[in-house]
C-alpha cells in the first residue's frame, strides 16, 4: 500500500490596498446664449442646490468662464452631463455640461 503525501499550502492574508476610484468634477462653461436663469434652473433640476447656492455658481460661471457643480463617481458624472445637455438641447440652448477628474 502506497502512503500519499499531500502538500499543505498555508495562504497568508495579504493586506491588499485598493485606492478609492477617482472622483469626477460636473462643470458647467460659459457662453454669450444661454440665458443665466436657465443656468439657475439646471442647477437647481439636476444638482438639487438651493436658490443662493445655484444663483453663486451661476455667477461664477459667468464670470470665471466656468463653475463646477458636483462631484461624483464616474458613471454618475457622465450621466449628470449626458441629463443636463440634453436638457439644455431640448431648449435650444448650447450650455456645455463636461465633467473632469477631481483633483
């Protein structure tokens, strides 16, 4: 009778370190079209900001050039810029919505 041998293999835990996926910036630009209270109204539709916080980034991004809106994971981002573009197209308005790696 043949005695098997079998290898015992001892799995240590290893701390394994993952980095939060990055954060996306929602930014809204500036052009001499789109009427600032439709910028209030996008702001408060699909960022949920109050009258005052809207009306601050709608005056920053009038004159900075540009305002961000919100930070979110990446897929919820792009879907706030797909949302508000469409939107701002259906109103025949050519408000930019771009979203950018948080830093």
């Amino acid at each position: 009778m043949a005695i098997q041998h079998q290898n015992e293999t001892e799995l240590k835990d290893a701390a394994v370190r993952t980095a939060p996926p990055p954060m996306w910036q929602v930014v809204l630009l500036n052009d001499d079209y789109t009427p600032m209270d439709f910028v209030i109204d996008v702001l408060q539709q699909f960022f949920a900001m109050p009258s005052e916080k809207a009306n601050q980034i709608m005056l920053k991004v009038h004159t900075e050039g540009r305002g961000i809106c919100g930070v979110y994971p990446q897929d919820i981002a792009a879907t706030k810029v797909a949302e508000v573009t469409q939107y701002a197209r259906a109103h025949q308005h050519p408000l930019q919505c771009i979203m950018e790696v948080s830093q």
